[in-house]
C-alpha cells in the first residue's frame, strides 16, 4: 500500500502529464483536416471509356478518439487528487517541541499552512526593536513599557558679577572687571521609557520559532507517511459526462 507522500509526488507529475496530453488533444481536434477523410471512385459512361484511379483519404483523427484519450488522461488523475484528499482527511501528526506537546491531531493540510505562516512569524519577531544595552530598565505596568531608574541632572544658570579691581579714589573712578558665574538654580529628573523588548526576550521568542518550524516539518512528515485511502472518482464523473466511450 502506498504511502501519502508517494501519492503527493506521483499527482504532481500527473498533473504536468495529463494537461500535455489535453493540450496534444485540443491541438488534434482544432485541424480540421485531420478529421476529415474521402473516398472517390470513377466509372466511365462507356465500357471503353477512359479509366480513372480511385482517390481516398482516411479520416486521421476522431472527435471520439480525442474523449477517449482526454477521458484515460483524465480518469487517472481524478483518481489519484481524489486519494490525495481522501487520505488528507485522515493525515494528522502532534506538534511536539520544547520538551511537550505544542498541538494535537493537527491535519497535514493545516502542517503546509503552519510552515508558511511561521516563515512569516519569523521575519516578523526578528525585526522586533530591542532596548538600549547601555541603560538599566524595568517594566512599568502602568505606562505598559519600560523604563530607566530616575537620573538626576543639575541646572545652571549664568548670573553676571562685578569684581573690584581697585577701589575708587578721588582721582580715579573704581577698576571693575565684569564676569559670569555658574550658579544652581534647579535638578533635571529624567526617566526614559521604551515600547521595545530587552534583546534576551527576542531571543529567546526566535529560538521558539526555529523550534517551532523543525517540529511542523517533522510532523508534516509524519503525517505524510500514513497509508493512502484508495478513492476514485474519475470513471463516475467522466462517463456522466461523455457517457461510455
């Protein structure tokens, strides 16, 4: 008994056969002359007469002929998708990863969606933004996002000041050199937040992924290992339409 993954690689190729083989049909069936044939015979008035050669042509190919060949072409083919789906029904493995079972039962057609899917999951996880490595974070629940501990920074402000070189006297007004000092005036307290994730949690979910994609192939596989359900439909939808030929 063959096995659903045979059945899969022998549809694949029937498929190319039998549209070849209608394509060849179609083709046949187009040129007309082809399907025509004649058959002359000459026979002179008199028994004396000039005698002339018989002239015929066979008729080459039929428009029964082209059903038949499309029907055996066909026939095959509806037999061997109708056992592909058929077993399809019954194809399931577990997906198993991470020490436990992930899904149970699942049906090999939804397997081949998984694995594209999880192509995609993959890029997408992989383009997720980290934080900044050169700060300290910690998740704050109320902002929904991370964010640094306090960080403290002074404000200055420059306050213009008079200093006295030489006093004034009587002769000379006072020697006065203008400068600005520095001076405190308040504190900066900074906090950052981020939406991102710390880069061990991206990790760690890519890691999941790859996990996640060896266990689908391997499940695929496994459910495509199962014995076929032999099911023919062609012969019935076929003769229903071109009766038998």
């Amino acid at each position: 008994m063959a096995k659903l993954n045979q059945i899969i690689a022998v549809a694949n190729g029937k498929k190319s056969q039998t549209q070849a083989e209608l394509t060849r049909v179609h083709h046949m069936l187009q040129k007309a002359v082809l399907l025509e044939g004649i058959s002359r015979t000459y026979r002179p008035k008199d028994d004396d007469g000039e005698k002339l050669p018989a002239e015929s042509k066979h008729v080459q190919f039929t428009a029964k002929q082209g059903i038949r060949d499309a029907v055996a072409a066909l026939t095959g083919l509806f037999d061997v998708v109708a056992t592909q789906d058929a077993t399809n029904c019954i194809a399931k493995a577990d997906v198993v990863a991470g020490g436990g079972t992930v899904l149970t039962g699942v049906p090999v057609t939804h397997l081949l969606f998984l694995e594209k899917q999880l192509v995609d999951l993959h890029t997408f996880v992989d383009k997720l933004p980290t934080l900044d490595p050169g700060e300290v974070w910690s998740f704050d629940s109320t902002a929904d996002s991370y964010r640094t501990e306090t960080h403290e920074t002074v404000r200055t402000k420059k306050v213009p000041r008079n200093h006295v070189k030489a006093e004034a006297t009587k002769e000379h007004p006072a020697q006065v050199e203008l400068f600005t000092e520095d001076v405190l005036v308040g504190t900066w307290a900074t906090v950052k937040f981020s939406g991102a994730i710390p880069a061990k949690e991206k990790h760690e979910m890519l890691a999941r992924v790859r996990q996640l994609q060896e266990a689908v192939k391997f499940a695929r596989e496994e459910a495509n290992g199962v014995q076929v359900v032999d099911h023919k439909t062609g012969k019935a939808v076929l003769e229903y339409i071109f009766g038998s030929n």
